[in-house]
C-alpha cells in the first residue's frame, strides 16, 4: 500500500469515517487516519507508523469503541512488523464494526503473513461478502486456498481475480502453476505466455513456459524459453537440467 490517505480540503471530512477537522490537523480526530497525502515506504523510515500508533492509542483511551481508530492502529502495527498486535487491533475494529471490508482484508493479509490460511480465507471471504469488487481480497482468498491444497476453488479465484483486473498479473501466473499441476499444457502456456509478456524479466515464468513447450514436444520453443530463464537467473538448476535434457 504506497498510499494511507489522500489529502483532506482546508478544512474537510477525514476520508475514512467523515468527521470534520481543522485544517492544522494532520491527523482526524475521531479516527486517526492521516489527513495528508503519505507515501508511507519514505515515511516509515522518520518515524511515521510510530507516530500513527501513538495517535491511535490516545484516541482510543478516549473511545476505546472507535473502528476506524482501531484499523489505523492495527496498520501501523502492521508496518511495524508487529503482526500479533496488528491482529488484535483489526479484530478490534470488526468486532465494533462487522461491516468494515477494509479491516477484514487487512486480517487477511495479516493470517496470510503468519501463515494460516483458513482464517485467510474466511477473512477474505468476509471482505468479499462486503466489497465483492475487491481485486486484492479475491486474490488474497486465491493464493491460500492454493496453499490449503483446495486447487480447483484455488484457479476459480484466480480467474476470478484476473476478471476484475486483468492488469494483475500475479494471479496470471499462480492460475499457470496450478493448470501445469493439472497437465493442462495449453492452458498454462496461454498463462506464462501472458506474464513474460507483462514481465519479460521473470525467470520463473520462463521456466515454465519452457517446462510446457517440451511437455508439448516444442523443444525449439522449450530451448528458448529455458535459455532466457538461465539467463535472467544463472543460479536456476532446474532450468540447466531441462535444458540439458534437451540438447542430448
């Protein structure tokens, strides 16, 4: 997330929960969200998630029921590697307010980081029932469905995924790694073809595509592809040997 708000009119309503503020102020104070336009990856580094945390936790000591407080508390949390912290704080904020797709994604993305993916999913799935449009959710829900091992539902959401945003590539390629396992060799070409075109620099797409092509006998295609992915990365061993295997 390059972005956490956009800037607010002098003065103007928090973008998150609609509260007036002054102009002065920097941060809402009802909910906490940044009023100004933040690129987060640069703040990080003076101080900002720190900053936002401890605005968060005063507006709660408050009003210890406020979901929009919560969310911006448990990102803050979240950028600070606290993910545990980051957890609570966005329960916090469904539990006060169970229609808020923003702090069901964000657990989402939380589980996912710590690796259990049935509550990924289920809090996905929440996010979706709330904001069925959400591109990152549907993809969220995809990737650990693929790691429960529940393939078939797994490509379902990727195709669901490249649907509402055909731009996201990642879901392209995963979609191509689960119709390889499926021995659908057209289809997970028709995939990789697709993601080297978006990103010629993706050895692992290369090898791939390369895998596929000789598993349809198109070993000058196979070659190729495979040679691009040695090239893009040297230290890629299954790559070597498929190609060896080729040029016997």
């Amino acid at each position: 997330m390059a972005r956490m708000a956009a800037p607010a009119a002098a003065p103007g309503p928090c973008p998150e929960c609609g509260v007036e503020n002054a102009s002065d102020h920097n941060y809402c104070k009802h909910c906490g969200t940044p009023l100004r336009e933040v690129d987060v990856e640069r703040e990080l580094g003076t101080g900002f998630a720190e900053r936002t945390r401890d605005r968060c936790l005063q507006l709660l000591k408050a009003d210890p029921g406020n979901p929009g407080a919560h969310y911006n508390l448990g990102l803050a949390y979240y950028h600070l590697g606290q993910i545990g912290n980051a957890i609570r704080a966005f329960e916090k904020a469904v539990a006060f307010d169970d229609a808020y797709p923003g702090a069901h994604f964000q657990l989402a993305v939380c589980h996912y980081r710590r690796g259990a993916m049935a509550e990924c999913a289920s809090t996905a799935r929440r996010a979706l029932e709330l904001n069925p449009r959400s591109v990152p959710a549907r993809y969220r829900l995809a990737m650990a469905l693929f790691h429960l091992g529940k393939l078939h539902d797994a490509a379902e959401a990727f195709e669901q995924t490249l649907a509402g945003d055909p731009e996201y590539v990642i879901a392209c390629y995963q979609l191509g790694v689960i119709r390889e396992r499926f021995d659908d060799e057209d289809g997970a070409i028709a995939c990789f073809e697709r993601v080297v075109r978006a990103n010629p620099n993706d050895a692992s797409a290369h090898y791939h595509l390369g895998v596929n092509y000789k598993r349809k006998g198109l070993e000058a295609l196979a070659m190729s592809a495979l040679a691009e992915a040695l090239k893009l990365d040297p230290s890629d061993t299954a790559a070597a040997e498929e190609l060896q295997d080729l040029q016997r």
